[in-house]
C-alpha cells in the first residue's frame, strides 16, 4: 500500500480511514476541488455529509445530480430522497463505519435504471457517498494498448472492436478491410496478447479495465 508521510509517498499502511484531510479547515472549494478529482479518475459523483445527512460539499457531478431534483434533494442543507420509502434506506447508509461499505439503490425515475449510493466513514462524524447512475451502456475506459501491449494503431483498434463484442465480419465490413486481412491482424494481436481466443482476450482486458 502507498502511503503520504511527510509530504512524500512510501510503502505502508494509513492509519486513518482516509489519507485526504476532509476537516473542519479545509474549505468549500477545496473539497470540491477533491472529488471532483476523484470523478474525473472513475466517474462516479461524490459527496460528503455528516452523519445527519446535513451537505458539506460534492462534486460537479454530484450537483448536476442534485439539481436535476428526479432522485436525490437537498432541503434546508440536508440530503434527501424524492421517494419517501428510500429515506430509512439512506439513513442507514449513512451510519457506515470504516473499513465497511454500505449500499443502496434507488429506482431512478427518469431515466430507467438504478442510482447506486456506496457510502464509507471519512471520520466519526463524516460520510463520504459515492453515486453512480445504473443506466444504459458505459464504454469500458482501457489504457492506452498501442503502449501497454506494443500494438500498432491498426491492432489496438482490432483488439478494442474485439473487446466490444463485434466480430471479424463486422470489423472487415466497418473498416473496409478483407476479412483475411482482419484475421491476419487478430493473430498478431493474439500474439503480442498472449491468448489464443476471443475469451481469453476479453479476460485479460477486463483485468485493465480504468472504469
């Protein structure tokens, strides 16, 4: 594990659930500006509550999730659910206690889908939420393969359309390629890959997986 010593990053173990300092001195914009950098890493909307559910600060998606008022509400500066038979729900999630994490799903009204809150202590009184919207299709985010596995540009896009389920056919004819050229292409990937099928494949990839 990495850890933050005196301003410098080393080997061990954190001794508080959180390496990020989220108190009482650190302001507004700079809890902000920290999950909005989390978001950027994976995402998801973050925000961070006390116990009480009273708001301290979220991300920028977290408020367009706020002021979009289907699921989530803020009322006198406390978190709240549109449907009312959520509410016990999120109280419950936010009484998480460190190193556990707490789930709940709220049936989205607009659109279909789910909105998945992951809530884990950052201290005795604060929570931080994670917020995730279970709705259609999210585009696995890869590093970059041409660097990661030593492909050209031509496999790494081959070893993506793989990934996304298509097939040699399809490949050929989105392309403009021969399917001979395409398969021909396929097995150098499967090569520098090290697998033999599209299974294989897809397990190794899923082992990248950024989002």
């Amino acid at each position: 594990m990495i850890r933050l010593s005196d301003g410098k990053l080393s080997n061990g173990h954190f001794d508080t659930p959180s390496a990020i300092d989220f108190g009482e001195d650190s302001s507004t914009a700079e809890k902000v500006a920290i999950l909005d950098g989390f978001g950027s890493l994976d995402r998801r909307a973050r925000m961070l509550l006390r116990r009480d559910g009273t708001w301290l600060a979220g991300c920028s998606r977290m408020t367009n999730i706020i002021n979009a008022g289907s699921d989530l509400v803020l009322i006198d500066g406390v978190i709240d659910t549109v449907e009312p038979k959520y509410r016990d729900g999120l109280k419950h999630l936010l009484q998480a206690n460190s190193p556990d994490v707490l789930t709940l799903a709220l049936r989205c009204r607009m659109p279909d889908g789910h909105l998945l809150l992951r809530a884990v202590a950052i201290s005795d009184d604060l929570v931080c939420v994670v917020v995730q919207r279970a709705t259609g299709i999210i585009e696995p985010e890869l590093p970059d393969l041409e660097q990661v596995f030593h492909l050209t540009k031509t496999e790494a896009m081959i070893v993506l359309n793989l990934f996304a389920g298509h097939t040699p056919t399809q490949i050929a004819e989105d392309h403009d390629n021969s399917i001979h050229t395409i398969r021909a292409h396929i097995r150098r990937c499967y090569d520098k890959l090290g697998v033999t099928c599209r299974e294989e494949l897809w397990r190794k990839l899923n082992a990248y997986r950024l989002v």
